[in-house]
C-alpha cells in the first residue's frame, strides 16, 4: 500500500506554475481557462443585484472590469507562486501595474525613496505626475544596504526597488532595506520582473508589494502587455480600492495569453538563464569587452546579494565594451543575424538595444570604460548567438 498524500507538502516552483489558477469549478474538464469575455453581467432578478453590489466582489461575477475567470485564474496562479501572499491584482502594462501600487500607498506631502538604478518610466513617473501631486521622491544609490535607515526622514511613507536594475544590474539588498522599512513603519514595493518569483520570492522576504512587468516573462511570447502586483499580508485593501478608482482591468484574452505563458515560465527562465550566463562567460573573456553586468558574474555589484538570495539568474544583462564610440557601437548592433533590435525583453527571442544609463542618473554618477549594449538572451541556439556576437566584437574593433 501507498502513504496517503499529504496535502500540506511543499509543492516545487515546476508545478506551481503548471497547477496554479486551475479550479473546476471555473473550467469543468476543459485544462486551460476559457476566454470568458463580458461587461455586462445579467442578475435574476432586482434583489439579486442589490445583493451582489454589497457583496465582496472578489472572484464573483459583478461587472466585467472586475473580471471574469479568466484573469482570476491568472491572478491566483501569479499568487500561489509567492508563499504568504494576500493576493494579485492585473493591469495592461508593467507601468500601469507600477503606478498604480505608488497611487495605492502615497498621499500628497509624502515622500519616495527610489533607487539611481530604476527604469526609466518609473523616474519618469515620480517626477512627474506624482511631483505634480506634492509627492517628492528622493533617489538613492542601490547599493545602499542597511544604510537606507539614514535616508527615512518624517516624510518618508515608501521605499521602492528594483533589483537588479534593468540596466546596470546592481542587485540591492531587499532584506535590509526591508527590514530598515519595516522598523519605522514604511511600506516596500519591489518591481521584481528580472527575476519572477521563480528566482526572488518578495512576499517571503517582507517586501509589500511585488511587481511583474508580465509583458516579460509571464507572457514570454512578446506579443501582450501586461502587469501585475501581488500584495503581501494585510497589503490587499489599498491596492484594491485604488485598482478599482482608477479603472485598471486587462482584457481576457490577454489574461489567457499570460496563463499560456506562465505555464512554461520555469522552463524559458531556467534555459535562457543558463544560455545568457554562458554568453556573459565568453564575454568577459573578450578583449574588446571592459565588463559585463550580470549578477551572476562575481564583480557585478551586490553578486554576494545574488547568491545568497536569488535561485539563479533570467537572460537579460549589459556588456560596457572597451573603448570605441558610438560607431563602433552601431556597426556591431546593426550587423547582428539572430538578434532583433527593439525594446521589452523576457520573450523566446534575443533582442539587444543600445544603453546609456549615464543620463538618467541624479543621486549616483555612471562612469563606463566605452559604450554600453543591453542583452536579452532567447531560446536560439547558444554557439549561433556566441559567433554572432564574436563577428560583432570585431566590426566594433574595426569601426
Ligand atoms: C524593469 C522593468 N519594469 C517595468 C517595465 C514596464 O513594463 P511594460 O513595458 O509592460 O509597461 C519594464 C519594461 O521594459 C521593465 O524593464
């Protein structure tokens, strides 16, 4: 006889991410949720809608910008990957989910702290439209660890991160900074796209609330937009009501294509992860390259952070090349074979963009030994991207 299977037994990432969001009760014997498309929902009668307009709408058939099973399906699967998380909430893009979770916790006459390293829409944000509503943001250098208690002053209602920087790969170290939060009762947000919760578990770590472009991995195909922040214990209510003031909702047949691709999320991060680590190693070896940005790599700054948090790495890194200009630069880029040339990165093809992380910059100075390229690594071949790249490196020499 068999033991009886326990159903408390911790289940693997690898079957989280085919399992989750999966109930009968929403799909019979069909194996992935079907596109349920509505605005309107008809009730019985005029005592059945009073009813449903008092109750807690959450996974109940109300009005179609509350969802249908379709996004709640992706939705539970996104929070199932983050143990102890409250739950998720959709939004059409990476930045609408970012800005959404800012307007959520921050009131006017409150300050943010962000990190230099940020991407560049969600500085964008900050100094924009939120300076506009008297919420001042103070940058601050990502590598600043436990130090960030200096940083809280008596305005300061929320820390942001983003780790590692989608540019210069500085991996912070969102435990200490969390912890420094948390003593002076300051809520945590983390955009935590390059990793996925398969590779950083934020909610585990005490982070708030954790962000995904899933217009990245999640959906994986680079064919959708879309976004999601996951909520931590006692995080939900806030993101919720603001969700729903501003309108936010993500169409069902989006939510589908990001359940479609979450189902194979693990196995995608997990290659291209180790094809990107593989051409990071024959990069570095190169000498037209000065240094390679990729936290894997021991000299990327807060590597030890890496290793001691992370379960391994995604596809997506920097490379400063050594000398040369933009020349150079352009003469590498635009004669790559296997790489397209375009912005977003998480899909199953290799991309590479052109970076200058120096303009962004106010709390922190960039300084790089020749002109920068950003990497994101896909599903090709590793050898048929390495010989790409090596006839690159030599038309930057040439140039
Ligand atoms: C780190 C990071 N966060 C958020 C976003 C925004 O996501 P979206 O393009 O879905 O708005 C991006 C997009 O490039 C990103 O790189």
């Amino acid at each position: 006889m068999t033991d009886p299977i326990d159903p408390a037994a911790p289940i693997a990432d690898a079957t989280r991410v085919v399992q989750g969001g999966r109930r009968s009760e929403w799909t019979g014997g069909i194996v992935n949720p079907p596109v349920w498309r509505a605005s309107t929902i008809l009730y019985d009668s005029v005592e059945d809608l009073r009813t449903n307009a008092r109750r807690d709408t959450h996974h109940r058939l109300f009005y179609g910008r509350r969802g249908t099973p379709t996004q709640w399906s992706l939705a539970d699967a996104l929070t199932e990957l983050e143990p102890g998380a409250e739950a998720t909430m959709l939004y059409p893009s990476g930045v609408a989910a970012i800005a959404t979770a800012l307007l959520a916790v921050l009131s006017p006459g409150d300050e943010l702290l962000v990190p230099d390293s940020a991407y560049d829409p969600t500085r964008s944000l900050a100094s924009g439209l939120l300076k506009r509503m008297g919420i001042t943001t103070r940058f601050y250098d990502p590598m600043v660890g436990a130090g960030i208690a200096e940083l809280i002053g008596p305005a300061t209602r929320a820390i942001f991160m983003e780790s590692p920087g989608s540019l210069t790969f500085e991996v912070q170290d969102v435990p200490a900074i969390v912890a420094a939060a948390k003593a002076r009762g300051i809520v945590t947000l983390l955009d935590n796209t390059w990793a996925t919760p398969l590779l950083f578990r934020a909610i585990e770590r005490g982070v708030d609330y954790t962000i995904l472009a899933c217009t990245k991995y999640v959906v994986g195909h680079s064919d959708v937009m879309l976004g999601s922040v996951t909520a931590g214990p006692g995080r939900l209510e806030a993101l919720r009501t603001a969700t729903y003031q501003l309108g936010q909702c993500v169409s069902p047949d989006d939510a589908w294509l990001g359940s479609r691709g979450l189902r194979t999320m693990k196995l995608r991060i997990d290659e291209q992860g180790r094809s990107a680590l593989a051409i990071a190693e024959w990069l570095k070896g190169r000498p037209e390259v000065a240094r390679v940005l990729h936290p894997a790599l021991p000299d990327c700054p807060g590597h030890e952070v890496f290793a001691r948090d992370f379960a391994g790495a995604s596809g997506l890194f920097s490379v400063v090349l050594k000398g040369g200009g933009d020349a150079g630069r352009i003469a590498l880029i635009d004669g790559l074979r296997h790489f397209g040339i375009g912005y977003s990165w998480g899909g199953y093809e290799s991309l590479v963009i052109p970076i200058d992380p120096q303009f962004y910059r106010t709390a922190t100075k960039w300084d790089a030994e020749g002109p920068m390229i950003r990497l994101q690594i896909g599903l090709e071949d590793t050898g048929d991207l390495i010989a790409d790249l090596e006839a690159g490196l030599a038309r930057f020499s040439a140039a």
